[in-house]
C-alpha cells in the first residue's frame, strides 16, 4: 500500500465528456466532464472532479460515493425516500444499491471519492 498524501488540487487527468452515466438522461439534455484524477493502486477508488448541466439522470449506485459539492444546486430522489436537496459547499454518501434520480438544477461542480466493492 502507498504512503502518501495526494491534494487533488495538485492533480490532472484527461477530460471525459459525458461519463460516467451515458445514456441515462430521463430529462433534459445533461452532458457531464469528468476528470478521474486518482485511482488506487486495487483499482477500488477513484477520486476526481465531475460537473454536469442542468437535467435529470437515473442513478443505481453499484459504489459508495463521498460528495462534496464546489457549486450548483441538485436534488437527489431515492426510490421510497423523500427527495434531498443539496447545494455548493454540501458534502453528503450516496451509499451503494442507491437508486432514483439526480437532479441538476443548475451547473453542478464536485469532488467525488468512489469506493468499488462497497
């Protein structure tokens, strides 16, 4: 295991242009940009940044997910639970086996950390 301490601020990595979710759009015209700056090692955690223009996405989460939202506004609506609404400067898990929709209501920006396996 490495020994090291990563600031994604200090990171790059190509752009990916509307992943991770492509083709689940139930609403609007979304596209998102990805960068994946750090995968592990075991290829179980990926950390980066992800933004997305306003839509609706399905989601089922086969991942845990950490969040911290730099900017915009969404609304998060799990199949049986009430809706969530977050907003820049929110940090909240979307725990594996989530599933409804993701709502971006206007130009969303975050750190995201993906635990594969979880």
């Amino acid at each position: 295991m490495a020994n090291r301490v990563l600031p994604l601020r200090d990171l790059t990595a190509p752009l990916e242009k509307d992943a991770p979710w492509p083709g689940t759009a139930v609403s609007g015209d979304p596209h998102t940009k990805t960068w994946n700056l750090h995968t592990s090692d075991d290829g179980k955690i990926l950390a980066g940044i992800w933004e997305s223009t306003p839509g609706v996405w399905k989601i089922d989460y086969d991942a845990w997910e950490y969040c911290h939202l730099l900017a915009g506004r969404c609304t998060i609506a799990l199949e049986g639970k009430p809706p969530v609404e977050l907003k820049a400067g929110d940090v909240f898990i979307v725990e594996t086996g989530a599933k409804g929709t993701w709502t971006v209501h206007e130009n969303l920006r975050k750190y995201y950390v993906f635990a594969l396996g979880h």
